[in-house]
C-alpha cells in the first residue's frame, strides 16, 4: 500500500482565509438575508397599501393609507396621549401578568411537588381553565368595577393558568433516574429541590411564560375596550366611537410591537437561561 | 489479616409483583477487601443490578446481612459511589459543575481537587463543555469523576461501559485501571463482557440466574496491565467459559426434568 495516496485530500476553496472569520461573516451574512427576505412581503403589502389609496381605489375610512396612520400616531405621540396611555397599559399588564403568573408559578410547583396538593387542588383549576375568558369579563366588571382591579384580575387571570399547567409538567417531567443520582450523591430534600426539580423545571417555566404573556396582552385588550377611562384599548374604542379609524390602527400596531418584543425579551432570556440545550 | 471492606452475608432479596414473586438473589455470600477491584459476571437477569443496587442501598434486602466498614448500610450515601450504564449527568450543569455536583468550585480545595479530576479522567479542556457536547465515553467519565471527588469507600459500577463501542470500552477500561492504581479506590464492576471481567478483576465472581446466586469465583493472578492477547490472558477466558457451560447444563438439565 502507497503511503501517499492514503493521505486525506482536502478541498482548498477556502483554505486561504482564517476558518472562524470566514464562519463569521457567513453567518452574519446570512441572518441579513434571512431578515431582508423576511421583510419583503410585509414592504410590498404596505406599498401596495399606499399606492392604492393614494389612487382613490380604496375607502379612506375603512382603509386610512400608512402615511395618514402615521401622522396619526406623530401626533398621538406629540400630544402625549400615546405615553399615558401606553403607560396606564403596560402597568396593568405588568401588575395583572405579575399577580397571575407568580401565582401559576406557586401553586404548579406546590401540585407538582406533592401529590396530595396534586388531589386537593388540580382537578378543580382544571375546571376553571375550562371557562372561556372572555365570557367572565362582564362579571369581572361587575365585581370589581370599571376602575384598574377588574382590568389586572382579568390579565391575571389569563396568566395564571399556561404557567401553572407547563410549572406542573416541567416538575413532573423531571428525570427519574436523576432522582437516583441525587440519592446517591447524598442530596437532602431541600438539595434535591433547589438543585435538581427546579433547574429541570425551568423550560416549562419558560414555555409557561411566553404562553401566558401572549395572553396578558388580549385580556389587557379586552379589559381596555369592555369599560375602561384610560389605556390604550380606550384609546381605540374612543378613536372608533368618532370614526377615527388611523387611531384605530395605530393602536392595533402598538399592540403587536408590544406583544413581539415581549416574546423577543422571553425567548432572549430562554436562549441565556437555557444554552444547556442547544440550539 | 484485616476485616474485609464489604461483608455481604446470606443475602436474599424477591421481588413481588401482583401476579408472582421472583426470587432475584439467593444466599449471596461476599467479602471484598479494602483496594480489591472484583469483577461480577451472569447472564442478564440474575440479579447483578439487585445486588449492586442493595450494596449501594438504592435497594434493601430482604433477609441477610450487608456491612460495610463493618456498619450495616442504611441507605444511599456518597461513601458509595454508583455509576449506573447512562452516564446520568445534569444537562444544565458544565462537565466541572457536574463534577463538584453541590460542592462549591469556589472552594479552593474542591476546585484543585476537581480540576485533578479531570486530568485523571483524561478530559483536559472539557470542563466548560456541557453533557450534550460530550460524547458517551467523555460522559461516563465525568460520572466517574463525580464520584471519585467524594472519596468513596467503595465504587460500584453497573455494567458501565455496556452502551459504548468496542475502542471506547477499551480506552475506558485503561482509564478505569489508572484510576484504579493511582487512588486505590476498591471498586465492584459488573458486566456482561468476559474480556472486560477478566482484564479488570483480580477476581471474577460469576453468577448464574434463577435465583440469583454466586455460582464460582476466580483469582486472577495476573499482572496488570493485561494483554488480552496473551495466553495466560486466555485461559482464564476460558476458565469463566467453562463455569458458564456448567450454569447452561444445569438450566438446561432442570427445565429438561420439567417437561
Ligand atoms: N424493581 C423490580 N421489580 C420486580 N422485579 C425486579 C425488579 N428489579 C429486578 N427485578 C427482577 O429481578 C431479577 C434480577 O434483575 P437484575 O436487574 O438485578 O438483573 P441483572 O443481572 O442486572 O440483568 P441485566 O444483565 O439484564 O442488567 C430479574 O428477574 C428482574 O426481573
Ligand atoms: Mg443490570
């Protein structure tokens, strides 16, 4: 046998520029494209949008062009109605997602980590999450009234329950032959708790949050526009009371920046928390 | 001549289920002495994993008696390390937080004595890989090494190189034996693998299946490192052979009366 011919062969495309940077920019390169390719329809749907309207093929009221939906949420801004509602907004939404997913956190770890909790509790929260949300928004207002408590109970509500249910699973979920490693290695109860169940817990938690933030935004939503004074959903059913449709848009907008960037913020924090797993 | 490290007398352990009972072991006799390294051999199903299981006290036994430093064993316990077939790591842990496991690597002793570890288990610039970045060797020796950092007494290991393929087991076998020589850790490896039995144990317990119990044992008086090629290398295969064949002709003559 030749010892020569035996010798690997390697392709020399690329071999003159160092591996990492040429990796590097690649990859930069092709997130880029990806972005721009990811934009191209939603530019062409609002050139077209603009162009329709501006040729007079469209209704103004139902259809306000981007350039007046623009103006519109300019001069929302400089009159400072958008700051104040939009803060009146995400107060509730942060208080009702803290009460309501705090809560689904608690009690799916306590019906997670004890099965007699499990019996008292699981089956009766699994009929609650039956009632359709939005039917007891009236009932809320009734309660609670048309001040902020109905408006953060709903969002609450809304949140509790994907929190409670992926906390559940992810505790359950815990590998069992860990459980033996964990023994063996002499863990008391408590160790085997802060170091084992809730570190395998946290993707369901995570899982759980992105779900429940998704619904904190439409309760927030349905809150704001079923009775309220303030707030971006008011904003909206006051804009629509007047036929001020680009308001309406505007808010609409607002409301699905606010709901991707709060994924974004979860799933970047999903990537750090979670780069154990890969990706 | 000391007391033996571990002292296992007439062990029994069944299992009940439902339907029947299985008698998993029966009447197991053992002494294994302080730096002994002994290797257990059977057909799958005669209760190696029970008895690894009960020394570790992951399990109890039934009847019979099981001390170790003379104290009968109460329960799981880091004076008994245990590596199961899977390597078992936690995912969400680095190979050295794997390694140091709850003990703190800002702790300057565990620290020097994990970053030892690691060179000993030969996985030099993997302490900040994660388990998933491992391959199943790489992964059995942070187990090992996970282990070894909390000075056992003892270290059981359960068929811990059965999932992996003929060159890593190999590798794994030296390392195993380096570690072996270097912190004379006494360790009990159970395995499916005559090769592994014979090349590992300066003695073979063999035991045969329904009941469990220890049907012979062999010295191996031969000097490590073993070369698997040599003759003396396999006679000894051939002895363990031999007691199998036994094991086969009894099962064979017992169900043969039955029919
Ligand atoms: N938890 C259990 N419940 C019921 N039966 C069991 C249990 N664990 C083991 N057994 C039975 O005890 C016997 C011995 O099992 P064990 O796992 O110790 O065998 P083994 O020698 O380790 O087999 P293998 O080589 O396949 O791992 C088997 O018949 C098995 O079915
Ligand atoms: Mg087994």
């Amino acid at each position: 046998m030749s010892s020569h011919s035996s010798a690997p062969r390697r392709t020399s495309k690329w071999a003159h520029s160092p591996p990492e940077h040429r990796n590097r920019r690649a990859v930069l390169l092709r997130r880029a494209g990806d972005a721009l390719l990811g934009l191209l329809l939603p530019v062409a749907v609002l050139v077209l949008w603009q162009w329709f309207g501006d040729a007079g093929r469209i209704s103004p009221l139902l259809f306000p062009t981007p350039s007046v939906i623009w103006a519109s949420f300019l001069w929302l801004l400089e009159t400072g109605m958008l700051g104040e509602s939009l803060g009146v907004s995400l107060a509730r939404t942060a208080a009702g997602f803290g009460l309501g997913a705090g809560l689904g956190l608690v009690v799916g770890l306590a019906v997670g980590l004890s099965r007699v909790i499990e019996r008292l509790l699981d089956s009766s929260v699994q009929m609650l999450r039956m009632i359709p949300h939005i039917s007891v928004t009236f009932l809320f207002v009734l309660w609670f009234g048309i001040g902020e408590t109905s408006k953060i109970m709903l969002i609450a509500k809304g949140s509790f329950f994907p929190l409670y249910i992926y906390t559940f699973l992810g505790v359950r979920n815990t590998d069992n032959k860990l459980f033996e490693v964990v023994r063996v290695l002499g863990y008391s109860r408590f160790k085997t708790l802060v170091r084992l169940v809730l570190p395998a817990t946290v993707p369901g938690v995570m899982l759980g949050i992105r779900l429940s933030l998704a619904i904190a935004w439409v309760s927030l939503v349905v809150s704001e526009m079923m009775g309220s004074t303030s707030g971006l959903g008011y904003l909206m059913m006051d804009a629509r009371a007047m036929s001020d449709t680009p308001i309406v848009f505007v808010g609409i907008a607002l409301f699905t920046l606010l709901g991707k960037l709060t994924d974004m913020l979860v799933v970047y924090m999903e990537r750090r928390l979670l780069a154990w797993r890969g990706s | 001549m000391s007391a033996a490290l571990l002292e296992i007398e007439n062990l029994n352990k069944s299992f009940r289920t439902d339907s029947k009972s299985v008698q998993a072991l029966r009447g197991i006799e053992l002494d294994v002495r302080e730096g002994e390294f002994v290797t257990v051999i059977g057909p799958s199903g005669c209760g190696k994993s029970t008895l690894l299981r009960i020394i570790a006290g992951l399990e109890r036994g039934e009847t019979g008696t099981v001390k170790l430093s003379g104290e009968p064993i109460r329960g799981p316990g880091i004076d008994k390390g245990f590596i199961f077939q899977e390597p078992r790591l936690f995912p969400w842990l680095t190979v050295e937080k794997n390694i140091a496991a709850d003990l703190s690597l800002r702790k300057p002793e565990v620290r020097s004595k994990v970053d030892e570890l690691i060179r000993l288990v030969k996985l030099e610039g993997f302490a900040k890989a994660y388990p998933r970045e491992l391959s199943g060797g790489m992964a059995q020796r942070v187990a090992i090494a996970r282990a070894l950092l909390r000075k056992p007494k003892i270290l059981l290991l359960d068929e811990p190189f059965g999932a992996l393929d003929a060159f890593t087991r190999a590798h794994m076998q030296e390392v195993l034996l380096d570690i072996w020589k270097h912190n004379g850790t006494t360790m009990i490896l159970v395995t499916h693998d005559i090769d592994e039995a014979v090349f590992l144990g300066s003695r073979i317990m063999i035991l045969k299946p329904r009941p469990g119990e220890i049907r012979g044992q062999i010295a191996v008086e031969l000097s490590y490192p073993r070369k698997k090629a040599s003759t003396a290398f396999q006679e000894y295969r051939y002895r363990v052979l031999r007691e199998f064949e036994r094991i086969d002709e009894l099962a064979w003559g017992e169900s043969g009366a039955g029919i």
